[in-house]
C-alpha cells in the first residue's frame, strides 16, 4: 500500500557504535573513503533446500505473469527472529527464490507494501537482458512478515476494508481511526512478540544470513523502492560486505514523517497529471481531461458505491486503486480503462487493482497487514488526531487529487506501539552504489531518491524522465547501465539523464 510508507523513517546518522541482535556485534571498524567495484565471486550455496516451483510462481504471479520460458525455484531459509523484547532469540521463516544460470548470486528486495521480493525477482529475469541471468543467479526474497515469509495476516477482514474504503472528503476521520485501533488491536493479540520485529532493521539481518549461506564474501543487490532503505541498512551494519548494489528508487532519508507522506502527495498528482497526458495523447477512453474525469467519478461514487469482488468501491477505493496503477506504468492503458468502465457503472478494474491489499489471491497473503505492521516499526513517530485534522484541510486545498488521503494516512500507525530505537552506524565508505530515480515515481519521489544518492559515500544517479514506480526494466537506457554496472563494473558518470 503505496500509503504506509508514510511510516517509515530515514537512516540515523548516529555515531558508529557496536549493535547486539542476531548477528552479533556491528563492527565499528568500517572502511571510509572510496573502495572500489566488488569483483564477483561464484556462489557456493549447498544449504538451501531448493525446490522446483515454476508452475505455483506463475499461478502467484497470476493475470499479469509475464511470458518467459524461465523456470524458478525455491526454498525456505530459517533465520532469528531477534525481537526487542527477545534480542538474538525466536526463529523466522524467509521464503526464497531463484531464476537464471550465473553462477554469482544477486539478491531483489522489494517494498514491505509491494508485490513480495521472490514475484519480483522473477518478473525482472523476465524483462531484464539475457545476459544478467547468464552472469547472475536472481534471488529474490520475500521480507519478513511479506508473501511466503511467515507473511503477517492479523489485520480483520473489516477493518482493512475500512481502512481502504475510507473517503479522504470526510472531514471527521473518527471511522478511520477506529479501524486503525482495531487492527493495531488485533495485531499485538496475535502476532505478540513478533509484532516488534517485522521491520527493516532486522529485514537488513535476514540479507546477512542469505550472504552466508550463498556461499559468497559479499552482498549483490537490487532493491525496489522501500527494499533500497533495507540495502542502505544492510550497508551500514555490514559495510564490509557490500557488493554490486542497485536501488531502484529510494526513500528520502532526510524528511519526517509528515513530510514525506506530503512529498509523496505532490508526487502522485505529479504521476497522474503524466498518466492524463499520456491517456489524451493515445487518445484513451478518458478523453482529453482525465482528471476532470476522476473528479467526476469520485462525486459519483460518493452517491452510487460500486461493488466487486467483496469490495465497496468507495472514492477513497478508487483513489487508492489510482495509485497501484499510477506505480506501474506498464498498467496505466489497463487503469485508464478501468476508470472509464467505472463511470459506466463497471467496478471489476478498479477494484482487482486494490484486491491484493485487502485479500488473499493467487496465494499471496493480503499486503496491506505487512505494510502497516512494517511501517509502523520503521517509525517512533506517532501524529496527533489534532494534528492531522490540521493537515488535511490544507492538503486538500494544496493537492486536491490525494492531499487528504495522505494526510489521512499519518493516523495509521497512531495505535501501534512505539518500537525502541535502533541504533544505526554511520555509513562512512562504500563501492558505488547505483541509484535509480524516476521523474514521476508516485511512491519513491525522485526528489527524495536524489537526496539518498546524496546521503552515500558513494552513490551514483542515474535519472528517468519517466513515469511510474522504477526505471529497472522500464527504461531501456537505465536498465543499460544498471547491467553494465552490475555484469561489467562499469560505473556510468553521475547525474546522467535518461529519456521518458
């Protein structure tokens, strides 16, 4: 749920000091200055029991699975469940996937709110060019408490409906908050004491235990929009083991919580004014004003609710399914249908875009528990019920499309518990790490990517006049250099630009 990352907190630059958890301590003997590009180094993997598992993957992958030939498969990896109230103690299962012949292992990660790490590790060795899947070996991780990973499911049916379903219009949010409290609710009864450890802390510590038991000295990566802040933590816990590393759109680490979640409100209608440019140049259903079209649609909705697949679609549904479609520009053609069958009295579109947050399909768990329970625990930051009334009239005033459903979204981890704080070290020296932003990225702001870059010893920009949520894959000129960079060490210069 592209929302919860409104709960998450940027890394600390904290001295580096000695951290205790499942790993052992953190060095504070960490490189500085410029290192090098990381040769590759043959996997050694003997311990994972891996399965053959093509034809489950492509049924959890479902309607959108992409065409290849490329088979997969999987395993399971045991880790330690270290929560705070239990440091280096209690087991985790993290659910693993692997596709391609090279023979050097290189790690996807995904958003906590995304489709889980293992469906996007295949999709990439679906789209990505032939010979990153003869050089690497793509293993995809679904993070804690996401997908097949002991994917976190303690939200009830209706209260994430309630969340979802909620009109941003309401100036009164107390529904809201009582399904966010009965959720939060829910969560602490069932999950106890794992509740606390679903974050990126500990996501970072599951990547050490992979490195491991691939059998390799360091850590290759591409991590996918919020899976780039679990990198970053990993680099600096184990920054002697930082490998080939790509991020693919990054969360800004110097904003708070609130300002964040309005930069990425400035973002999504930034996307969507992309989206009607593009819908009126295919010259789509929507006609010339998509967004007058929305408008519409939402006044609509708030007198005639449609209904499909168990869902109400409401405005604050429909808005929200914008935003899954706005993320993936492979779907904008699919979305702008969609909206137009809306109007016309057809829900089905728009509310299969939102189903995967609130349902359980194709075997997948519903992603909206883990977003929220993740994000949550990333963050210390609780808002004010006051504060946020505040923010939404001027939100809705400065971004009209999606200011109110943002600030909304600060009341979402209002009930959880406050997690203690991590100490995180200092990241002071790196090899390159390559970043990839896009112009108008709905969920990882390309302002906020370029400010990570900044925040690296050693990042590297490579930016995307496109649109939608990552360049990897979708733009033929970043995903150029993000193979040369992964395959040959080649390091493009920074700041390059590529073409929509």
């Amino acid at each position: 749920m592209t929302a919860l990352s409104a709960c998450s907190a940027g890394p600390s630059i904290r001295p580096v000091i000695a951290v205790l958890g499942d790993s052992g301590p953190t060095s504070a003997s960490a490189p500085s200055g410029p290192q090098p590009v990381p040769e590759l180094e043959e996997g050694k993997d003997g311990t994972l029991n891996w399965q053959e598992c093509t034809d489950s993957t492509v049924l959890r992958l479902g309607s959108t699975a992409p065409r290849s030939s490329n088979t997969y498969q999987c395993a399971r990896m045991p880790s330690v469940l270290d929560a705070p109230s239990r440091p280096g103690r209690g087991s985790i299962s993290v659910a693993v996937l692997k596709v391609g012949t090279g023979k050097t292992p290189l790690v996807v990660v995904s958003d906590a709110d995304g489709e889980p790490g293992t469906l996007k590790a295949a999709r990439l060795g679906a789209s990505l060019p032939p010979e990153v899947l003869s050089t690497f070996t793509l293993i995809g991780v679904d993070r804690r408490g996401t997908g097949k990973s002991d994917g976190v499911q303690c939200v009830p049916s209706s209260a994430r409906l309630d969340i979802v379903e909620f009109d941003p219009a309401k100036t009164d949010h107390t529904e809201l908050r009582t399904a966010i409290t009965t959720a939060s609710q829910e969560c602490v009864l069932d999950l106890e004491n794992r509740l606390t450890a679903m974050d990126s802390w500990r996501a970072a510590a599951d990547l050490e235990k992979l490195r491991d038991l691939l059998g390799t000295s360091t850590l290759n990566a591409i991590g996918v929009g919020d899976g780039s802040k679990v990198l970053t933590l990993y680099a600096s816990r184990f920054p002697t083991r930082i490998g080939r590393m790509v991020f693919d759109g990054a969360p800004d680490p110097t904003l708070d919580t609130i300002g964040a979640s309005e930069a990425e409100s400035v973002a999504a209608e930034a996307t969507f004014d992309a989206f009607a440019k593009d819908c009126a140049i295919r010259g789509c259903p929507l006609g010339a004003n998509a967004k007058a079209e929305l408008t519409a649609l939402l006044e609509q909705l708030r007198t005639s609710p449609g209904r499909s697949l168990g869902i109400s679609l409401t405005p604050g549904t429909a808005l929200q399914a914008v935003l899954v479609g706005l993320a993936d520009r492979g779907r904008w053609p699919a979305l702008a249908d969609a909206l137009a069958a809306a109007k016309a009295g057809d829900s089905a579109g728009l509310t299969a875009l939102v189903e995967p947050l609130v349902a359980d399909v194709d075997e997948n768990p519903p992603r909206l528990d883990a977003a929220l329970v993740t994000g949550c625990n990333d963050s210390a930051t609780r808002i004010p019920p006051d504060r946020v009334t505040v923010l939404t009239q001027d939100w809705r005033e400065k971004h009209p499309l999606f200011g109110a459903m943002y600030a909304h979204r600060l009341l979402l981890c209002a009930s959880f518990p406050v997690p203690p704080p991590v100490k995180v070290p200092a990241l002071v020296g790196s090899p390159p790490i390559l970043v990839l932003s896009t112009a108008n990225d709905p969920v990882t702001p390309q302002q906020g990517t370029e400010r990570a870059v900044g925040a690296l010893p050693a990042g590297v920009l490579i930016g995307w006049q496109g649109g939608g949520h990552g360049a990897l894959g979708q733009s033929e000129c970043a995903t150029a250099a993000a193979v040369a960079f992964l395959v040959n060490a080649k390091v493009p210069a920074n700041g390059t630009v590529c073409p929509p």
